[in-house]
C-alpha cells in the first residue's frame, strides 16, 4: 500500500472485532452507532494505523 503513496489505513470495526484489529496495530479514533432498522443500531469503532515508509518501496 506505502508503494502507491497512502501512509494510513482506516477501517470501522464491530466491537467484536476490535480487539483483532489493535492487535494489528490499529488504534480507535471514534466510536459512534450506525443506524438499523426498527430502531436497532449498530455499535462501531473507527479504527487508524499508520503506515511506515519503506526505503525498498517503488512507485510505478
């Protein structure tokens, strides 16, 4: 991905998940509930890594 010029990655987790996710280096930036139908909503976790710049990385 740093090969074609992004340097974070950003994801919305379930609350399950984002244990999985931090354990890949992901850190939570928000947390907010998407709405359901009849009236449910679904709780989220916005999740952000940064990405390292590698010296060996070639852009075509």
């Amino acid at each position: 991905m740093t090969a074609c010029g992004f340097r974070n990655a950003m994801l919305v987790a379930t609350l399950a998940g984002e244990p999985l996710y931090a354990s890949c280096g992901y850190a939570a930036a928000r947390r907010y509930e998407i709405p359901l139908a009849n009236d449910l909503t679904l709780p989220v976790v916005e999740m952000r890594k940064h990405l390292p710049i590698h010296a060996t990385c070639i852009r075509a």
